[in-house]
C-alpha cells in the first residue's frame, strides 16, 4: 500500500504540471495575434479640461508619450488621467476593436467623433462587451488615423498598470474565444475541486476539506471578480458597484481559510508547533479584517483596507515557513502545499512588482494568475487524495493490530467473534463446524522451560494451524492455549477429517514439554444447529473438546458422540468446569 502511493504522488504531479503547461500554452496563445501599431500619450485630468481643449494640447505635444503595447501605469489623481490612442500608418478603416487589459476596476470614458461610451466591468448595458478586458467598437465613421481620447476616472484603489490593442473585428473574436475557452476551463477546474472537496467533507467528517473548499473558492471569486468574468460572461448583475468590496472581503477570507486549511492539512500540531499559534492568529486577524470591511463605519472600513495589504504580506510569508518547517520535519502534505502555493506567490509578488512600474512587458501575469489557481487546486486536491489513502494505510494498520492476536498473528477472541458471527448471519443456512482446540500439557512446558518457550511453541502451532486450515476457514486465539477455527460450508465427516489432520499437524511439530511428553492437541468439534449463534456453538465445541481430554488426550471428539449425562446440563457444566481446572 505505501509502496503504491508513493508511486502514484509523481505521476499525478507530472499530470497537474502538463495541466499548467497546457495553460500557460492558452495564455501564449490567446496573445498571439497582431495588432496595430500604436502611439500613446497621457497627463493628468485638470480642472477646466474639455475633451476639444485636450485634443488640442495634445496636438501640441504637451502630453508624456508611452508605449501603448506594454503595460503603462497611469497616476490617477483626484480627477483621473486623460490618455490619447493613435494608431501608425499604415491604417486600416475596417470595423475595429480597441481594448485595455487588464481590465481597470474602474471607470473608462471613451470620448469618439460622434460618441462618449463608458467602459466599465459592472457595466451591463452596452451590447458588445470585452471578455478579460474592456473593448470599444470602433465607429466605422471615425477614420483609423484619428486619435482616440479616453479617460480613466478616479478610484478608490490605485490603479493597475494596463495596455492597449485596436485590433480587426476578426482578429478580436478569435482572441476573446481563445480567452473564454482558457477562462472557463481554469474557473471549472476550481469550481470541480471546490465541488469535490465540500462531497468528502460531508463523507468522511473531515473538516479539512471544508477549509480548502474555502479557500479555492474564495480564490475563484477573486480571479472572476478581477478578470471581469463574473460580470461578462456571467452577468451577475448584482455585484455591480460591490466589486472592490467584495473582492477585498473574498481575499481576507482566502487567507483565513488557507491558514486553516494548512494547519491541518500540513499537521502543524505534529510537525511544527511552535507556528501553528500565528498561523490561527492569523486566520482570526483575516476573519476581524472581514467583519471590519462589512460594518459599513467608515473609520474601520479604513482601517481594515490599511491592514489588508501588510496583512497579506505576513501572511503569505507565515505560510510559506510554516510549511518548509513541516515539510523538513517530515510533513508529506506540506511539499503538496508548497508546490502549489509557490507558484501563486511568486505571481503575486511578479503582479506587486508590475504595479510599482516594473515587468512592464509580462502583460500575461493576470491571466497566469488564473492558470495558476488551476494549477495549485489540482495540486492540492492531489495532496488531499494522498493524505487520504496515508489515513486509510494508516486505519488500517491500527485495525489489524486491534483484531489480530500479537503473539500469533490469529485473530483475537473479539475479531473472532465478530467475523463468526457474520458468517453465520450471511447468506442461507448451510452446514458449519466450528473447532475448539486446547494445547495439552501447556501449563507444564511454561513451567518446565518458561514462558518464552511457551510463546515459541504457541507461534509455532498457529502457524502450523493456518496452513492446514483453508482462506474461507476462520482461526483465532481463544484464550492463552485455547484456539477456534470455523469451517464453513462442510459435512460432519469433513470436519473430522480437519480436525484430526489439526491434532496430528501440532503432534508432529515435536514440541517437547518435558523428558516424558511432546506437545499435543485435543479438539472439540460442534456442527451448525438451527438458531445457533457463536456462543452456543463454542459452547458445545468447548465440551466436546474436554470429552477429548477426558479421553486421554491428543484425539478428536465430536459433540454428538458425547453420551448424554444423566445430570441436569447446569450440573454438568459445573463438573465439566472442575475438571477443567484440574487439566
């Protein structure tokens, strides 16, 4: 069993890495189309501007230039920003799409020749929408050399680096059909391992689980409410104008179902206890931050979007040590949570680095980021599985030693008992025997060569036993030299057979027990009798096999053979008992 998993782990790690390769391959893709070339200009918005006095300065170069291909960060201040688009010769006056991405949370005003358009990702009234960015149909009225005047509105959050495109109408659906097409799958691989996971949550009672649905969901929500996919394509119409509330509510909430999660799932209790008290902290500070940003006071609701980003740093690098410590301390899960929470971070920590102005040509890291929530719930859920089987491997370790003899390795008395009773409860009544043997003259070998000898011999006989007995048949330790065996499906006859096959089997293991005796068997054998449960059959088996001893040992006695005593039965059993201690 251990051999087994840890040769499925690799593989299925191999399958989620060839999953985010097949991702990253979609992005590539998805970027892949030529655009126009284009010039850009921007300054901030003043007090007075009018779309014609801008175009004017404008004209005049008196606003800074960029390169509108890679991403340019604009410093939006109380006003906004105005930017101008210009696309280079040669010009092309067929139907067009002007896009930005990745997609500003806030507003973006389009000033066109006959036209003023807002674009904005809770936006649900314009009919052609933009999917993982914002769009603009270009009116086939404007000409392709005339400037394009936008202006970015001012918002409550620092505004994210973006670029821009203006694309042909073909070139333009093909590459809003390749990002749909990656789009959906990354959001229906969390989606599924969300699903999954909340379904053995409620099987095996584990609330693990819920802690990494939690968390994966929490993280979908994010990626659909930052790429604007749960406003298009979804139209979820009721988070127009709560994106930035819910979305700073969701990543809190993602960080304290992380912590959560990785305390368990990484066994920091075990395996690094000294850190699982920051890491509860921490979920208890993100849960603070949560109820703090929902209190509608604005003094917290400030206070709480202060804390969020120091919050989320700590937190990010709390979990990182806290698993490398477990996972040097012998945490199997906490390299599962390390492989996949790794490649978020460095995202995340490339994403902070490109809003600051830096990587301005890795215009993918948005998309990356959903491939690679893909990637880390694939992997985790993996994790989940491992973790899993090793409890499994683990449970059913604890119930072999709990039903097995350690001695012997025969089943106990208990386990016995309850495998007796079912075959005796399973299927239509037919034939069983059950076999009572007791070792003779074992009290006086332990007391001829002690108890380690005894021990030695009881090994001995029932290994000696099992190999005689068939797969179906049932063996167990009674009791210190007392051993049972259930027969299922025989005759009378067969079962003698057995029986004495048993007595001669442990004769000839040649086990002296003194200068005089070698260590021998007596064996009882009842058969099935209608109503009959293992207490009653063992009952006959057992006198049956002190008729045996009674007989002088080393021999077979069958409980039906035994002449019938003329003493009531509570008087025999009490002889039956006395001379029982006397052997």
């Amino acid at each position: 069993m251990e051999r087994q998993i840890t040769l499925t782990a690799p593989a299925r790690l191999r399958r989620a890495l060839a999953v985010l390769w097949i991702c990253l391959t979609l992005i590539g893709s998805a970027h892949a189309f030529a655009s126009a070339p284009l010039n850009g200009a921007w300054r901030p918005v003043m007090l007075g501007d009018t779309p014609q006095s801008v175009m004017q300065e404008y004209r005049g170069g008196q606003f800074k230039s960029f390169e509108p291909s890679i991403l340019q960060r604009f410093q939006v201040n109380a006003l906004g920003s105005w930017v101008v688009i210009a696309a280079e010769p040669p010009w092309d006056n067929s139907e067009r799409m002007l896009s930005i991405y990745p997609p500003p949370l806030g507003k973006v005003t389009v000033y066109g020749q006959d036209q003023v358009t807002a674009l904005a990702l809770d936006d649900f009234s314009a009919s052609t929408h933009g999917h993982g960015r914002l769009a603009w149909r270009v009116p086939l009225t404007q000409a392709a050399s005339a400037p394009i005047l936008l202006k970015f509105e001012p918002s409550a959050i620092a505004s994210a680096p973006v670029r821009f495109e203006i694309q042909p109408w073909n070139d333009y659906l093909r590459q809003d059909a390749q990002w749909l097409v990656f789009a959906s799958a990354s959001f229906a691989v969390m989606l599924s391992m969300v699903l999954m996971a909340l379904c053995f949550a409620l099987m095996l009672r584990d609330i693990t689980f819920a802690w990494y649905a939690g968390f994966i969901l929490c993280y979908t929500f994010i990626q659909g409410i930052q790429t604007g996919f749960l406003f298009h394509p979804l139209e979820w119409q009721w988070l127009a104008g709560m994106g930035m509330t819910s979305g700073a509510v969701a990543v809190a909430l993602s960080v304290a179902f992380a912590s959560l999660f990785m305390m368990r799932f990484c066994a920091l209790r075990k395996r690094a206890p000294l850190l699982r008290v920051p890491v509860i902290a921490l979920a208890v500070g993100m849960g603070l931050l949560v109820v703090m940003r929902l209190s509608h006071l604005t003094l917290l609701m400030e206070t709480a979007q202060i804390l969020l980003n120091p919050m989320l740093m700590l937190g990010a690098a709390l979990l990182l040590i806290s698993a490398l410590v477990a996972g040097f301390h012998g945490s199997r899960q906490a390299w599962f949570f390390l492989i996949g929470w790794t490649p978020l971070l460095l995202l995340t920590a490339m994403t902070s680095a490109q809003a600051n102005g830096a990587l301005p040509s890795l215009d993918w890291l948005n998309d990356a980021s959903l491939a690679g929530g893909a990637f880390e719930a694939i992997v985790l859920s993996l994790g989940l599985a491992d973790r899993a089987l090793r409890l499994r491997h683990d449970r059913d370790k604890v119930r072999v030693l709990a039903d097995h003899d350690a001695l012997t390795n025969t089943f106990n008395r208990r386990a016995w008992s309850e495998r007796a009773n079912a075959m005796l409860n399973s299927g239509e009544p037919r034939p069983i025997a059950l076999l009572f043997l007791d070792l003779d003259n074992f009290k006086l070998l332990n007391d001829c060569q002690g108890h380690n000898a005894g021990d030695r011999a009881l090994v001995a006989v029932s290994r000696a036993l099992s190999a005689e007995l068939r797969p179906t048949d049932i063996l167990g330790r009674y009791g210190g030299e007392e051993f049972v065996a259930l027969i299922d499906d025989t005759t009378e006859e067969n079962a003698m057979l057995v029986a004495t096959r048993l007595c001669r089997r442990v004769h000839r293991l040649e086990i002296p027990v003194n200068d005089t005796f070698m260590l021998s068997a007596s064996i009882g054998v009842a058969m099935r009798r209608e109503g009959d449960d293992v207490e009653s059959l063992a009952e006959r088996a057992d006198q049956a096999m002190y008729s045996a001893k009674l007989s002088g040992r080393n021999q077979v006695c069958f409980y039906g053979h035994i002449k019938p005593a003329k003493a009531s039965t509570h008087s025999n059993l009490h002889v039956v008992e006395k001379r029982r201690k006397d052997i």
